[in-house]
C-alpha cells in the first residue's frame, strides 16, 4: 500500500504520544493508588484500632470470661457501632463451629466468615483483608479476644475506588485530548515541513516530462532546503548538459540535411558529364572540358567531405588543448598560409599588434584567421588593403579584428553567413572554391576558446570581424 | 528549320555547362544565365523562348520570381533544384510550372519531359529535319533525299526517337520502353532487328552507330 509519507510520519507520531501518554497515566495512576490507598488503611486502621482498644480495655475491666456472651453484646450495643460482627468461636475438635453474637449489617455472617478464613493479612497489630458485597467495597480488619470471641470490623471504602475510577477516566481523557491537540499540532507541522517536498516532487515531474527549465523555490534552512539547492544544481547541469546535446544533435541535423543537399550539385555535374562523354560523339575540345568539370566537382566533393569531417570532429572533441601564445605566432602562420591568395589579388595585408598573448589552440585558431582572410580576400578588389589588428580590452582579454574594405555583407544575410553551406554570393565564393563551410568551423572553433565573433558590415564600404573574450562586455 | 530556343538560370558553372552542351547536341539553342536577376534584365529585350529551365536557388532574383516574369509571355518553366521537399515542388507547380526536376537528374530524363512540355505547349515541329531526312510526324512519312521511304509503323516511331534524341544514345531496354511501350513484354532483339531495317531501308548503317554495351546513336554532327 502506498501511504504519503505525511501520513506516515503523522500516524508515527500520533502513536508515539499517545503510547507515552498512556504509559505516564499508567505509572502515575499506580502512584496514586498505592498512596490512597496507603492513607486510606492507614486512617481506617487507626479508627479501627482505636475502637478495639477502647473495647478491649471496657472487656479487661468486665473480666468478660468464655461464658459472658451478654457482656460482650452489651458493650458493643453500647459502642453503637453497627459494622461490627462479632462472632464467637466454638471448636470442636477439627471442625470450625462460630456463632453469631452481634451482627447489625446486611451480611450473611457465617458465609462471611468462611470466605475470609484465616488466611489474612497482617496489618499492625491486626489482620486485614477486602471484602466486595453488591458492588461496594470493604476493608475487614479482624481482632480477637481470647481467642474465644472474633470482631469483624468493617469499613466501606467504596469512595476510594470510585476516586480511583474517576483519577484513570480523568487521565484517559486528558490523554485524548493531549493526543488529539499534538496531532493537529504535528499535522500543521509536517505539512509545512514536508511542503518544499511536494514541490520538488511536482518539478521532478515536471522535467521528467521534458521541462528542462523547471526551478524550484525552496528558502528553508534544513535538509530540505539544501536539497532542494542541490536538485537546482542538478536541474541546471542536465538542462545544460540537454541542451547542449540537442544543439549539438540539431547541428548534425543540419549539417547532414545541407550536406545532402550540398553534394546533389557535384553529383548532378559528375554523373551529368560521364553520362553525356559514354552517350554523345563528343568533340575533343567538349570532351576536354567535360573531364575537366568531372575533376573539378570530384575535388569539390573531397573538399567538402574534408571540412565536414573537421566540424563533426570538433564538434565531438571534448576539449581542445590551449596553450598561451603570442598573437606575432599566431599571425605570422596567417600571413604564411595567406601569401598565395594575396599575392593573387595583390592585397596587402597590414599587421597591427602590440606584445598581445592568447591562450589558444595555434593551429585551430590559425584556421580561424585563414578562413576570416581568405574572405576577406574573396570581398576585396585586386590591389586593396586587409588589417589584421589585436588589441586588450577593459578586463585585460586580448580581442583580434579582420578589417576589409571590400564588397560588405547585406545586414539580412548577416546572421545566416554563420550557418553552415551559406555564401553571400553563392556563384562567386563557388568559383573561388569555397564550400561554404568556412564559417561555420570559425564559429564552433571560437566556442571552443570561448570566444565569439562579431560581424561590422556595410555593403559597398567593407567589413569589419571582432573575436573577442565570451566574458568581453559591450 | 527553327530550333527551339530554351532559357536556362542556373548558378552552378559546372550544371550550367553540361545543361548547355547536352541540349546543344539534342538540337536546342540556348541562353545561360549565372544570375536571376541578369536574366530577367536581358529577358526585357529578348523574350523569344520556348522553354526555360530555371534553378530555384540562384543569386539575384530566386527561380520563383524569375518565372513570375516568364508568366505573362507563355513560357513553360521547368524547375531544376537540389530541394526535394514537397513545400517547394508545391510551390513551383501550383506557380504555374511544367515540371519539377530534382538534382541530381538524368540527362536523358530531362529532354524527354522537355520534349513533353514542348509538345503540350504545341511548341515542337511536325517535321523533323535530321541528315538527309525529312520525317513528318503527322503523317508518319519518311522522305530521303524527296523520295519517300516505307516504313514498317514500329520501324517509324523508332526513327522519330532516334531522330529527337540526335547524338545521344539510347540503351536498348530504353528504346523497347520509349517505342513500345512499358508494358510490352518483348525482348531487346526486337530493337536490334528493327535498327537494321531502319539500316537498310534508309542506308544509315555509318550513321546509326551501336555504341557496344550501350545502345543505338543516330549520329547527325554537324549539328
């Protein structure tokens, strides 16, 4: 059966009072009995004495021998007490023969004086012992006179039962209430212990169906509390963590959807010419070229399947090892690698730093500065002029610009460039070889550093790339 | 002999070229264009098309807009592209295109629903002019050199699929197809054996060539 755990911890809890309680009224109530009914005999142990003595001493005076029935009858007339029986005992031989001399109660005496038998209880310089008629309660003391005559005297202690009747119901009902009251207590008291738990079992649910941004709000100084902040932390790591893989699985997607994509036009070239030289008498020079196409869209393919390869590699790799380096390194591979391009187009690349280091991957980041000039290049006119420029900003992380003054990027097209296959102009970067790739491996490669990128263009003017610290801010 | 003259707007060198050269061989004319909106700007001066064969992702103006302007002038449009979701071949046929013609296609595929495209535009000739040929395709009539040749009516229609498909050859199981029918249970001999009537008959034993392990090209360089 599943019970909450409130209930539980309630019904634990009820049970532990209420047991407490009762044992608490068990050992107190003996305490009271015992002592009332000490204080009890004792008062009617010292009437009783008292009595006896009295009637011992007017028996002593009247020399009251075996055969003075009369006597003994007259003085207990006297004594007008009538819960006294007296009786007087005839033994003959192993038989138990008593007589009845005073008798004014209700009670059969001979009965009564074979019920109690001898086996009494001494109590002072008497033998005692209870007695129960009709539903009352006796205390009997017995004395004797020369062993001839037996007194039987008998005091109603009803009231100290009833007395101790009522002390039980009156500690049973406190008990109940006492009960009653700490249950609603711990009950008003567990629920809003137990409240922050109920909480974070709805948020539980709630990212178990997917709710990765689910919080809880938990401002409670116990266990509780700090559970509830662990769960945060925990909600938080797998929301990133999720996160980061549906990204990382969306971009697959992607890539996988425009790589199809990508590789139908080099397919159609590929199997479009090999199709046209098997079926048509070609002429050398039309042969020629299509061989020529058939190469350059393999090459293309290769290149492609080569960058693909780089990105999903990158995407993978869990970490990248960084070392410092100084931005003159990191920008002489550049200028190394870019000779060819630049001299094609006869840019001049301008250099423009001051001592700046980074910590970073060289080659990957080299990639990076490759790519950014190679579109540079791509924009620019023949004879024009690229900046490689690295500065410091306010928190002391060093920043890297590529500044062109070439063809610009439309402010539309801006933040698609970063996809991955996108090209401005797709017939031109095409012709320049480009597979659109480019910029896509910068930025994944700049998240790996921890750093971003940030696109200045005007159409017509130029374009100006910022890669700056993730902590940069602006 | 007019030739029908076919607009193409393909960014892709390498796709436009190949477009180019094959329907060169099979007996189009045609006009390339790199850029959409290039060819909407030249299109002002000179709209005399019978086709045109329009890319959809193209720089300058996007295949869709591009037929927009081809519309009003009658032109059927064929769309080539790389995007094989329903939402753009929704997008070209309800705009009013031919046909839609996913990448990567077969070259023989695209001339014959060109053809196809031509013949519902009534855009084709009735007669086709192919060496010393004359073939009339209305009345199913051969003329070599003015002499009028007879021919067997599979031997005919075999000679009009040759003749349409000029320097291109054919795959046997291809011409059985084309000529007679999906359905027909025949084999390939069928096919050798009517090329050699057609051989004999019409003396094109240089010019029907058997490319080996391909098939049958009628075989008309000059064009």
């Amino acid at each position: 059966m599943r019970m909450k755990l409130k209930t539980k911890i309630i019904w634990i809890s009820c049970l532990a009072v209420l047991s407490a309680s009762l044992i608490s009224d068990i050992v107190i109530w003996n305490i009271c009995r015992i002592s009332l009914t000490r204080e009890t005999y004792e008062t009617v142990y010292r009437q009783v004495y008292e009595d006896w003595l009295e009637l011992r001493q007017q028996l002593d005076l009247a020399q009251v021998s075996r055969q003075d029935e009369d006597v003994v009858l007259y003085y207990l007339k006297e004594k007008q007490n009538d819960y006294v029986i007296c009786m007087k005992y005839l033994g003959y031989g192993h038989m138990m023969v008593w007589k009845e001399i005073f008798n004014h109660t209700c009670i059969e005496s001979t009965d009564f004086v074979n019920e109690l038998g001898w086996n009494m209880e001494s109590y002072g310089m008497m033998v005692y012992s209870g007695y129960e008629l009709e539903g009352k309660r006796y205390l009997v003391f017995r004395t004797s006179y020369q062993s001839d005559y037996y007194f039987y005297w008998i005091t109603d202690i009803t009231y100290l039962h009833r007395r101790l009747k009522q002390l039980a119901l009156r500690m049973l009902a406190i008990t109940g209430v006492l009960t009653v009251v700490v249950s609603l207590i711990l009950y008003r008291m567990i629920t809003r212990a137990l409240k922050p738990l109920q909480e974070l079992e709805v948020s539980t649910q709630a990212i178990a169906e997917g709710d990765y941004a689910r919080r809880t709000q938990v401002d409670q100084q116990d266990e509780i509390g700090s559970l509830a902040e662990h769960f945060n932390q925990m909600a938080e790591a797998v929301e990133i963590r999720t996160r980061r893989i549906e990204e990382s699985e969306q971009r697959k997607t992607l890539f996988m959807g425009n790589l199809t994509h990508e590789l139908k036009t080099p397919l159609t070239a590929i199997s479009g010419y090999a199709d046209t030289m098997l079926m048509m008498k070609l002429k050398p020079s039309e042969e020629e070229e299509a061989l020529s196409y058939i190469q350059s869209e393999a090459d293309r393919l290769e290149r492609l399947s080569r960058k693909m390869m780089q990105l999903l590699e990158l995407d993978q790799k869990s970490e990248i090892e960084m070392e410092e380096h100084s931005v003159r390194e990191l920008f002489a591979a550049v200028e190394q690698s870019c000779r060819q391009i630049l001299r094609d187009k006869d840019i001049r690349l301008i250099i423009n730093e001051h001592g700046e280091r980074l910590r970073m991957d060289l080659d990957l980041m080299t990639d990076v500065m490759v790519n950014l000039v190679d579109n540079a290049v791509k924009a620019s006119a023949n004879g024009g002029e690229i900046i490689l420029r690295a500065g410091t900003d306010e928190q002391g992380y060093t920043c890297l610009q590529v500044e062109d003054y070439g063809s610009g990027i439309p402010e539309d097209e801006r933040e698609r460039i970063l996809e991955p296959f996108y090209m401005v102009d797709k017939s031109r970067s095409r012709q320049h070889g480009g597979a659109g790739l480019g910029l896509a491996l910068v930025k994944l490669i700049l998240e790996r550093h921890g750093m971003q990128m940030k696109i200045e263009s005007e159409v017509g003017v130029g374009t100006r790339i910022s890669i700056y610290n993730m902590f940069t801010k602006r | 002999m007019s030739r029908n003259r076919v607009l193409i707007v393909e960014d892709e060198e390498a796709i436009g070229r190949l477009l180019t050269m094959n329907l060169k061989m099979a007996g189009y004319e045609t006009v390339w264009f790199q850029d959409g909106q290039e060819a909407v700007d030249s299109f002002v001066k000179d709209h005399r098309f019978d086709l045109a064969l329009l890319d959809v992702m193209v720089p300058g103006m996007d295949g869709f807009a591009v037929m927009e302007f081809l519309k009003p002038y009658g032109i059927p449009v064929i769309f080539l592209t790389a995007k094989d979701d329903i939402n753009s071949k929704v997008q070209g046929l309800s705009g009013g295109a031919e046909d839609y013609m996913v990448k990567p296609f077969e070259m023989l595929e695209l001339l014959l629903r060109m053809e196809k495209v031509l013949a519902r535009a009534n855009k084709t000739e009735d007669i086709l002019h192919v060496l010393n040929m004359e073939i009339n395709t209305i009345e199913h009539s051969v003329k070599q050199n003015g002499a009028e040749v007879s021919l067997k009516p599979m031997e005919f229609e075999l000679l009009v699929v040759l003749a349409k498909n000029k320097n291109r050859a054919i795959s046997r199981e291809n011409l059985l197809r084309m000529v007679w029918g999906t359905d027909y249970m025949g084999e390939t001999r069928t096919v050798d054996v009517h090329i050699g009537q057609l051989r004999k008959k019409l003396k094109l034993g240089e010019q029907i060539k058997t490319v080996s392990k391909l098939g049958y090209r009628l075989e008309d360089v000059e064009g």
